[in-house]
C-alpha cells in the first residue's frame, strides 16, 4: 500500500492503494468515479475507453499503476464534459454533423481535447498527408502559436480503437474547434 496524493477533476486527494493498483480501477472503485471500462486486461485487448487526461497528456487509465499517479493531476470525462472546452468540441461535433460513436464518444473527445491543448505550443513537423496539411494550415495563425504537432495527433488518435471515425474525420474537428477557439479567443 501507498499513500497517494493527487490532484483529481481540480479537488486535491490523498488514499492508500496498492501500489500495482491501475487508475480505472482506482477511480471506480476507490473514488465511485465511473470510467468506461472493458476488462481489457484480462482479454489483453485494449480498446481505449478508459481514457483521461493525465497532467495534459491522454493515457489508458487501465495501464497506469498507483505508483505513476503521485503528485498527478487527473481530469475525467465527467469534469471535462462542464468546460466550456467541451461545449466548443460539442459545437464542432454539430457543425460538421460527425462524432464519435457512443462507445468511444467520452475517449475520443478527450484526446481531441488533449490536441486543442497542445496547439498553442506545437509547431508542423510536415509529416502529414496533403489532405491534414491543407486543414491543419487553414486554422494556424500568423505567429505560428497555434500549430499542431502530426506525430502526437497521430499517436493521440490511435490510443482509442475504435473505427466509427477515420483520422480525416479527427483533423476536420480538431481544426474547426482550433479555428472556434482562436476566433472566441478562448484558447
């Protein structure tokens, strides 16, 4: 058992969990947080749905153990789902009318939100295809602070695996919530 202290949907936390305990059940059971969860583990399939942020990065809550979460901050879907960040993504889902399949829905949005948040920072390392390179240009600004990075979004993209969107789809969304969120200023 250890003592963790962590920062979970902006409230600060401290239990004792075993040590090899992963954060899906952590949340489930410990916290009555309710995560989607598949049993992955135990059919060696992941399917991505466990999803949250962690410090601004998505990860599987089913493959982080207790011992990585010390000091952590964690944002669930639940939490993020009372942003404004997320009624942007939920606007963009209706103005391009596509959108995750309820299965997948809270993991993909998660990992489009994670790319929304990396876009003042990244800059176009030129590894995407004609059609990402053409919206992706399309949302960048003159300073060239809002740029996404192609090799994280493809990384991000692939962490659920679920087929109900193709990465074309992703960019056009990721893109349109960018452009909303540079013209309401809301980055």
């Amino acid at each position: 058992m250890i003592k963790l202290s962590l920062k979970l949907n902006k409230t600060a936390l401290e239990l004792f969990v075993d040590e090899m305990k992963p954060l899906s059940q952590i949340l489930y059971e410990d916290l009555n947080i309710d995560v989607p969860m598949r049993n992955c583990l135990n059919n060696q399939n992941i399917c991505g749905n466990c999803l949250v942020i962690l410090d601004k990065e998505p990860v599987l809550s089913c493959l982080i153990p207790a011992y990585k979460l010390q000091g952590k901050t964690i944002t669930t879907f639940d939490n993020f789902m009372q942003s404004a960040h997320y009624r942007n993504i939920r606007r963009t889902y209706d103005a391009l009318n596509i959108e995750p399949c309820p299965n997948c829905y809270e993991a993909k949005t998660l990992i489009i939100e994670s790319m929304l948040l990396k876009a003042k920072t990244k800059r176009l390392d030129g590894n995407a295809d004609d059609f990402s390179k053409k919206f992706l240009t399309k949302a960048i600004d003159e300073d060239e602070k809002n740029q996404i990075d192609f090799e994280t979004a493809e990384r991000e993209f692939s962490l659920n695996s679920c087929s109900c969107l193709n990465t074309k789809d992703l960019y056009q969304i990721v893109i349109k919530a960018l452009e909303d969120r540079i013209k309401r200023r809301v980055l």
